[in-house]
C-alpha cells in the first residue's frame, strides 16, 4: 500500500503541467536606495532665500524629506554625501536645445553639469524619442527630455536643417516637421505634430497671422504649448501674442515688430532686424511687452547664441534691453541656449552662460536661477516636480561651493549632482 501511494505521487508530480515548473519563485520587491545630503544650505529659488543647515532625503527617485539637521533621522542609509559648506540648487533647465544622432556622451555631459531637463525644440523626433527613452529607461545619464514639433511654410523646407530633421520623408511631411498653409487641414495636422510624442508646437517661419491663430488654438484644444520665433514672417509678435502663442523665443526677433513691412522672405535674414530704427522704448515694442504680460506670454531671449556673433554689438545690445524691459514689465523670462553645450570634452552645458548673460541684461541672480528652474518647470506643466528642493518633488539635486543669489557665476562651481537620486561626478570649469 505504501509503494502504491509513492508511486501515485511521483506520477503526479512528473505529469505536473509544466508551467508550474517554468514559474520564477516570487521575488520580493527590492528596497529602493535612501540617499541622504547632510549639513548642506538649499537655495530656495521661489523665495529667494538660503535655508542653512538642511539634510535631504532621497529614496529612489524622489526627495522624500527635507529638515534640519537636528531631526532625527532612523532609516538606514546606502548613499551619504557630506554637504557641509555647499549650496543645493534644483537641477538646471535649458529650455531650448536641439539634439541630433551621436549626442548622447554630450547629454551625459550635461548632466553632470547641472542640467537635469531638456525642452528640445524641433529635429527629428525618431532621434529625441529614443533619446527621451533611453534616459526613462535609466539606460543613459542624462536630463529628463521633452520635445518639440516643428511647422512652417513651404517654402521653407528648402531648409538642409529641415529636410535632415525629416528623412524617409519628403520635405515638410514629416509628422513633426510639416509644411503647412492657409489650406492646412490644422486639425490633422496638429494630431500627427502631437502623435511623434511631441509637448510644444513650434512655429518657424512663413506664416501669416490667421494661421498661427488657427494653429495655435488647435494646439490648445489638443494639450501641446505652441512656441513661435518672435516674429515668424508675416506675422508680427503682436499678431503672435493676441493669437495666444505661449512663447516668443530669440529677442532680437522681435525688433520685426517696428518694421515698416514685413515679408514672407524676410525669414532667410531674420537675425537682421531694424535696430536703428526700431529702438527698444519705441511705441510698438512697449505696446508689444504690455501685451505680453496682460497675456502672460513668455519671453525665452537665448542671449548666448546671439553673442556668438561678437562683432553684431547692435544686435546683441538690443536683445539685452529688450530682456531687461520685458522682464521690468512682468514678462516671465526662460533660459534656453538654443545649444545644449559646446564640442569640448571638458565644457560645461552654455545653460550657465544663459544665466550669466541674463544678469548682465538686468535681471537679478534669483531671477536669473528662475529661469532656469522654477519657471521652465512651470512653463512645462512639471512645477509639482521639477524646480524645487521639497518633499514630492525628483530627486535632481546640483550642490554648489558658493551662493549663486549673491553671485550667478557659483551655478559653475559644481561640487556634485543628483541626477534622480544618484549621484554623478562633476564636470569642473
């Protein structure tokens, strides 16, 4: 009897469905890593104030707590970095960059450089989606990206920038690099900008006023923020601000709205506005910054890329009024470069030199750090996440040897960044 009952359970076990034996035991969730800053002063931004002496909290990706140093702290702690004498800042924002293949050690360098989150503005969004995965995927350590589709006229996409931003495709019918006209089915069109995984729709060049209306309040209807260049040719930056444009980007652009006539073809020489003739306290560039800021539109005047060109002084010194007299009047100012950060194996992102140039424009060294924190992750629909030091918010963390509200220049000094909760190395200028 014995034997029978052995044998009946051995057949049991060896007819067992093999599923039962292919099934992993179950595994027991893995404790997230708790990373502390201790003794470290953070940069409320928002407030424009130091709080001294604060311990920092990170369980995986997010800050978890922030108190002082007195408070007793009972969790076990895997990562410790000693703060003392640094300052923490929210990792950095460049609010307009442009990526293309073969960026991703440039990204990387980014990163360790402060910049923790990326608005890339128009390129071809096959390359920005697979790098916006890679970095979800912890795959690559690099800013957070979000990204943008591109429109303008036809005519246009004679561009070498755009028809690259769009190969496999014919110029202009990419779904995030279109070719649009009074004709457009915007509707469409606007669907299939949102359908490449784009969040902003960007308007270039060769538009006419009605269509940037029509356009942007499609956007809208459909969740995407619409930036335009200052004046997108016809169309005037007023024309742009009353249709509900979010952003104006490059402010030497905007010198367009004093000019006697503005043409479609006027897009090829865009950078050459009418700065003799069209000063900054002139009637229709202060009816242009009042209307801004009844709108609340944001001026993003990427002052950097322009004072590459050193020996356009005119130009460059009426991009800086121009700043200074929006940001006077209310206007909220964005940080972009419109170039993450220069071929050089030890540069650090020109996110900082935005900041910089900013202040040497007129803004004060808070306001300067907004822009690069607090305001783009408004601007982003992340201001619940992103821009602050606080309890709820990701852990991206950028500690520095000096006070960057009494000196801008301190962003540069970076002793260590948290990138999502772990910690990088430093690049050093």
């Amino acid at each position: 009897m014995e034997m029978m009952r052995r044998v009946v359970v051995w057949t049991a076990v060896v007819l067992m469905p093999q599923s039962v034996w292919t099934q992993p035991a179950a595994r027991q969730p893995q404790r997230a890593r708790v990373t502390v800053i201790d003794s470290v002063t953070i940069v409320d931004v928002a407030a424009k104030r130091t709080v001294p002496l604060q311990r920092i909290v990170i369980r995986g990706d997010d800050i978890v707590a922030v108190h002082g140093v007195a408070t007793t702290f009972r969790d076990s702690v895997d990562v410790y970095v000693n703060g003392r004498g640094t300052f923490a800042i929210p990792g950095l924002t460049d609010h307009h960059v442009h990526l293309s293949q073969g960026m991703a050690s440039s990204l990387a360098q980014a990163a360790r450089g402060g910049v923790t989150m990326v608005q890339a503005m128009a390129g071809d969004n096959r390359v920005a989606g697979e790098y916006a995965r890679m970095v979800l995927a912890k795959e690559l350590s690099a800013p957070e990206i979000a990204y943008a589709s591109v429109m303008a006229g036809p005519d246009f996409f004679t561009d070498p920038r755009f028809i690259g931003a769009g190969l496999g495709y014919a110029p202009g019918r990419a779904p995030w690099a279109q070719a649009v006209t009074t004709e457009a089915d915007v509707v469409a069109a606007v669907a299939s900008a949102r359908g490449s995984g784009a969040e902003v729709l960007k308007l270039y060049a060769m538009m006419d006023s009605a269509l940037v209306v029509r356009l942007t309040r499609e956007a809208h209807k459909q969740g995407m923020r619409v930036v335009a260049h200052g004046t997108v040719f016809p169309a005037r930056p007023l024309q742009q601000v009353q249709g509900g444009v979010d952003i104006l980007t490059h402010a030497p652009y905007l010198s367009w709205q004093g000019a006697a006539e503005v043409v479609a073809t006027d897009a090829w020489n865009r950078a050459k506005g009418p700065y003799h003739d069209v000063p900054v306290n002139s009637g229709a560039i202060t009816e242009l910054i009042r209307a801004m800021q009844r709108a609340g539109t944001y001026l993003e005047p990427t002052l950097w890329v322009f004072a590459r060109q050193v020996a356009d002084t005119i130009m460059n010194s009426w991009a800086a009024s121009l700043t200074r007299a929006a940001h006077s009047a209310g206007v909220p100012i964005l940080a972009g470069t419109d170039g993450l950060i220069d071929d050089d194996s030890v540069a650090v992102p020109n996110v900082h030199r935005e900041m910089q140039m900013l202040v040497n424009a007129g803004l004060s060294p808070a306001d300067a750090l907004a822009a690069a924190t607090v305001v783009p992750a408004r601007v982003m629909g992340r201001e619940n996440t992103h821009g602050a030091i606080a309890a709820g918010y990701f852990a991206d963390v950028v500690l520095l040897e000096g006070d960057p509200l009494r000196d801008i220049s301190a962003t540069m000094k970076i002793r260590r960044v948290v990138l999502r909760g772990v910690v990088l190395g430093t690049t050093r200028q």
